[in-house]
C-alpha cells in the first residue's frame, strides 16, 4: 500500500470513516510493508487512549464481560473501540463470530467500534500489530480501546500486558486460579474478575487468588503500593460489572496520581522498538540463511569439512 493511501484512509478514518478505519486495521493485521507505511504516519496524532487489556482462559467470559463494561466507558462520554486478539487462529475462525454476537448489543452505537484481529504470521505477530492497531484507533479519537485476548498463552499475556489496566478473568474453580498463577498472568494483573460468580466456588476462587496476591508481597504489577482488587462479576446480569469498572478506574488513578502510567508507556514503548529490532533482525537471519550459501556452508557443516561457528560467522557477515 503507497503512504499517500494509508494517508488517505487515516484522513478518512479521523473523520469518522469505520470502512476505511477497518482497512487500516487489516492492512496492519497484514504486517509487512503496508503496516510499516501506516505506522509511520499515526504517531501523536489526537490524545492517547486508556487501553484496558481482558485476558483469562478460553470461554471465561471475557467478552460478555467486556461488552458490559462498554456500557459503563461509554458513559463517560467518549468513543470506545475494543479489539479480540486471537493469537492461535490465522484465519477468521469460531471465536470471532462470537464475539461479534456477543457484542452485538452495541450494534447501533456510532461510538462503538469493535473488531477483531488474528495471527496473520507474520514476524512479531499480534504483539507487533496490537500497539500499531491502538495508535490508529487513538487517531480515529477512540477514548477508550479493550484489548481481549484469547487464551492465556505467552504472547496473550504479552498483548494483555500491553495495556494501561491489565484485567485477569478466572472462573470459579480452583484449577483457575493456579493456572493464572502458572500463566504469569499474577505478574500482569491489575485487577482480577472472577467471573461466573453465579456458580458455586467464587468465593473460595477469590480468597485463592487473594491468598497468591499475599505471596507475591505488594501485589503482581510491579507497580509498588498497588494490589490488585479482586473482584466477584455475573457478566452475563451484569451483577458486579460496577466494582470491575470502579477498580478499573482506581487503578487509573493511582497510575495517573503517583506518574506511572507514563512509566508504563515508556516502558511499553521501549518493548515496541525492541520487538521491532528483533522481528527485523530475525528478518535478516531468515534472508541469510534462506541462500545457496547457507545451503552449500550446512553441506560442509554436515560432512565435518567446517565448524557450525565458522559457518554461522561468515553468514553473519553478509547479513
Ligand atoms: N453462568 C454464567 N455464564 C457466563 C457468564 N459470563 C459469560 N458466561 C457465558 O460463558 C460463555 C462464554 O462467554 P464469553 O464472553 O464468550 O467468554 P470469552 O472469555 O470471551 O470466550 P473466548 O473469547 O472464546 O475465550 C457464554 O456462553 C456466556 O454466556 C457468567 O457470569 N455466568
Ligand atoms: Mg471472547
């Protein structure tokens, strides 16, 4: 995609234009050259969004969850934009059908935008893709972006943790809490729902995790004073929906009173560059090693004619 048509789109998508702001988003989901060329243009255009990342085990209610918080962010009077993450599927799978259907209450609301975005494999993935995709949509001047990720593997809970307030969804049950305690997912938590609270177990579930949150010291986030609430949610009455989005917002405010999120974006700005040195670091191993010369120096490697050291060196020089 030339710049001037990623320009055009973004130009389009700030005016309000969802066609154009879903094409930004797949050009990005693509990875490559046209996101690089639409990456290049959204950087400090309109004020950040607060990004709240929902992550926890598969089918733990995270979008039910999400779709009641819309209702809440939405009355703060700004636009609100959230995005499922599916790490594992490549292609548009079951998953974000559903989440399509389960969000569809906001359906007539202008100010709701909610899409989702797979793996499209490309180097760096969805960890690469999903700061890209919240900077568009903090241009197209969406107040508010949910980040949900699907399943509780490394590169979701890198996507989740990417966020001003990272919320861990478990379920009653016992396995649910030492999961997320195995997951890392103590370590990126704000706040953690237990949803499903209509079930038997919520209770012991909380006190698990409250129990973990004792062991950890002063709370998983890194964050000094801060200790994650946990709180008790029925997603699907909404019960409880109103303590999840008051710990959100405390949480907020302890970041913005005590200059952490600033750290935190920093923090995460720095990983940013990172991922993206080493997804184009990775770049040039694959292209070095792709060759006639990397195939004839493995030849020689196989046959003892030269060490893998020596091999690898000369590759590098090239690279
Ligand atoms: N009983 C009960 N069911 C719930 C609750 N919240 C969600 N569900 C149901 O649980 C199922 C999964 O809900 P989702 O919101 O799709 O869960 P999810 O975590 O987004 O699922 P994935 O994105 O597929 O991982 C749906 O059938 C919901 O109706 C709840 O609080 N209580
Ligand atoms: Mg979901």
């Amino acid at each position: 995609v030339p710049e001037s048509s990623a320009g055009d789109l973004l130009a389009a998508a700030r005016g309000g234009n969802r066609a154009a702001l879903a094409r930004l988003l797949s050009i990005i989901e693509r990875g490559g050259d046209g996101a690089r060329g639409v990456g290049r243009l959204t950087h400090g255009l309109g004020a950040d969004a607060y990004t709240i990342g929902v992550t926890g085990s598969p089918g733990a209610g995270k979008s039910t969850l999400t779709s009641a918080l819309i209702r809440a962010m939405r009355c703060t009077g700004d636009r609100v934009a959230a995005l499922a993450i599916d790490p594992s599927s490549p292609f548009s799978g079951g998953a974000i059908l559903g989440d399509r259907v389960r969000m569809g209450d906001h359906a007539l609301d202008d100010g709701v935008f909610i899409r989702s975005m797979a793996s499209r494999g490309h180097l760096g993935g969805l960890a690469v893709a999903a700061p890209e995709a919240v900077r568009v949509l903090t241009a197209a001047g969406f107040g508010w972006v949910v980040l949900e990720t699907v399943g509780v593997g490394q590169v979701e809970v890198e996507v989740a943790g990417q966020s001003d307030t990272t919320v861990v969804v478990v379920t009653p049950g016992w396995g649910d809490a030492v999961q997320a305690n195995k997951a890392g997912l103590m370590e990126v938590a704000d706040v953690f729902v237990v949803n499903k609270a209509d079930r038997p177990g919520a209770d012991e579930t909380a006190r698990d995790l409250e129990r973990m949150l004792d062991m950890v010291g002063d709370g998983g986030s890194g964050d000094g004073r801060w200790r994650p609430p946990v709180v008790r949610t029925t997603a699907t009455t909404a019960d409880g929906v109103d303590d999840a989005w008051r710990a959100i917002g405390d949480h907020r405010a302890h970041l913005e009173a005590g200059g952490g999120l600033d750290e935190r974006r920093r923090r995460r700005a720095a990983d940013e560059v990172t991922r993206l040195v080493a997804a184009g670091l990775m770049a040039r191993a694959r292209a070095a090693t792709g060759g006639p010369r990397a195939a004839e120096l493995a030849e020689a490697v196989a046959r003892g004619a030269t060490d893998p050291w020596s091999a690898a060196d000369e590759l590098l020089a090239d690279a």
